[in-house]
C-alpha cells in the first residue's frame, strides 16, 4: 500500500494555522521537520506527523 502525503499547505490548513506560522515553527523548531523527498526534497508529512505536531503543541501550551 502506498503512504499518503500530504502538501506543507494542506498541513497548515489542518492545522488552523498560516503557511508562515507553520513555516516559523519549523524554522524556530518549535515543531519536528518532516522527512524529506529523496529526488525533490519536498517535506513529506503524514497524518501521523499532523497528530505529532499537535501533541508537541498540547505539551507547549501547559
């Protein structure tokens, strides 16, 4: 089975956030990097990543 992924925007719509926030967190490393494409270096995100994220977020915000 092929894994799903997801574009760094849509992410950020998931979110609720703006693709500079997301961009800002990343950049801070307030949030985990992704993996990374092999031939275009795209982030690759999952839902899996989406559900990390929010976690990372939850912890924070206590």
């Amino acid at each position: 089975m092929e894994r799903q992924y997801l574009k760094t925007r849509q992410v950020a719509e998931l979110l609720g956030v703006s693709l500079n926030t997301l961009y800002r967190w990343l950049k801070k490393e307030k949030i985990s990097e992704p993996l990374r494409g092999a031939d275009n270096n795209y982030r690759l995100w999952t839902a899996e990543d989406i559900e990390r994220i929010r976690q990372e977020l939850t912890v924070e915000s206590q």
